[in-house]
C-alpha cells in the first residue's frame, strides 16, 4: 500500500498528531502497511504497522517502547527485541493487528544516554527501579496520549492489548481506548534478565507469573 491508496486514511485525525505517510512494509514476519505519524506536542516521529483489517472492535495490539539496545541490539538486560518479535508474529498469525511503536520512550521515557548510566548502576548492585531514581529521574516516565490518538486515527475502538503492564492498559482507557482483554506476552526469562523482570513484577506491578518457574537462587536485587 502506498500514500494514494489510502485505505487507512482519516482525514479527521486528532489535534496532537499528524499522519505523515503510510507504504507497504515488507518484513520477515509478513506485509505490514507503515503508518507514520508525527507528534504535533512534542515533535517525535511514530509509526505503526498495520496488519490487516484493524478498523473497530477487538484489533490485537502491541504498544512497544523504543529500546534500541533491545530491539536493535538484541541486548541480554531486557526482553524487549523478544518481545517485539513476538508480538510482530502474535499479529500475523491473528490475521489482523496493529504494533505501535513509540519514540521517546527509551529506558521508560528518561532517554538513551539516562538509561546506560542507569544500566551501569544496575550492574553496581542496584535494580531497575532504583536506579532511575538514584539519578534523580521517575521510575516510570512514559506517556501513552500518542499512541491512543493513532489508534483512534487508525479507527480502532477497542484492542485486545498484548502486554505485561497494567499502566498501559490505564492509559489506553484514559484516552478513550477500550481494552476488552489484556493478553500475556510472556518470554522465557535469561539468566541475565532474571533480576530485572522479578524487579517490574514485583516494584512496577507487572503481570509474569512464568517467572515462579524460573530457576531459583535469584531475586531482585541479583543475588
């Protein structure tokens, strides 16, 4: 699909977002159409890849925070990169979805270069949590208006939202998104990630009841 098919067009899209392009993205998990937006409040470039028929009720939907040393680099730390693969094929095999993808959003929202100095104090002893605070950065700084107001220009009313994380599901509602159901995207914890998942289950609330499988002898703190 190209910008003159427009077959996801809307030309009453909301105030904070402008719809900048959309092509036929041919990827290793199947053809998605590229939506591109940009953010009018803050100036940052999204996307989202459209699978299928999403317009109504019940589209599957990923909304992912940028994590380039996860998805790009394949890092160990987190489970980011396995979590975008899997909700890339999760979305295919369904038929019909929609991944947003979020600028802006590195290490929970507090940026790139934040989130290494926060990964080095994490290798020092502390957890994810308190590391962000231990430089003087929210734990949590993410916001969700963005991907809400390209899901209501893609015309999607309710999503069932592949996530770990209440807080995205709470925000989804807030913007006027319903959640008909929030559906595990779970992956198999590393022994390099153990500690940091145990983390935001425990300190951040989300939602892996696989990780009481994982192998014993670790806890949040690492030990």
């Amino acid at each position: 699909m190209t910008d003159s098919d427009g077959a996801h067009r809307n030309s009453a899209h909301s105030s904070g977002i402008e719809r900048a392009a959309e092509v036929q993205l041919s990827t290793t998990y199947g053809e998605f159409c590229a939506v591109g937006y940009l953010d009018l409040d803050r100036g940052d470039e999204q996307i989202a890849l459209v699978y299928g028929d999403i317009e109504g009720d019940g589209a599957l939907t990923r909304v992912h925070s940028e994590c380039l040393t996860g998805d790009a680099f394949g890092s160990r730390h987190c489970e980011c990169g396995d979590q975008l693969s899997a909700a890339l094929r999760a979305i295919v095999s369904e038929g019909r979805g929609v991944l947003v993808y979020l600028q802006g959003h590195e290490g929970r929202g507090i940026g790139l270069l934040a989130k290494l100095r926060a990964m080095r104090l994490q290798s020092e002893g502390m957890d994810t949590v308190e590391a962000n605070l231990a430089l003087g950065l929210p734990a949590d700084a993410r916001d969700y208006r963005v991907a809400a107001e390209m899901l209501h220009d893609l015309g999607v009313r309710s999503v069932r939202l592949l996530s770990n994380n209440p807080l995205k599901r709470e925000a989804l509602l807030r913007h006027g998104i319903k959640v008909s159901e929030q559906v595990p995207l779970l992956i198999p914890p590393r022994e390099e990630n153990l500690s940091y998942l145990v983390t935001k289950r425990e300190r951040l609330g989300h939602h892996l009841p696989h990780l009481d499988q994982a192998p014993l002898g670790h806890t949040a703190d690492g030990s």
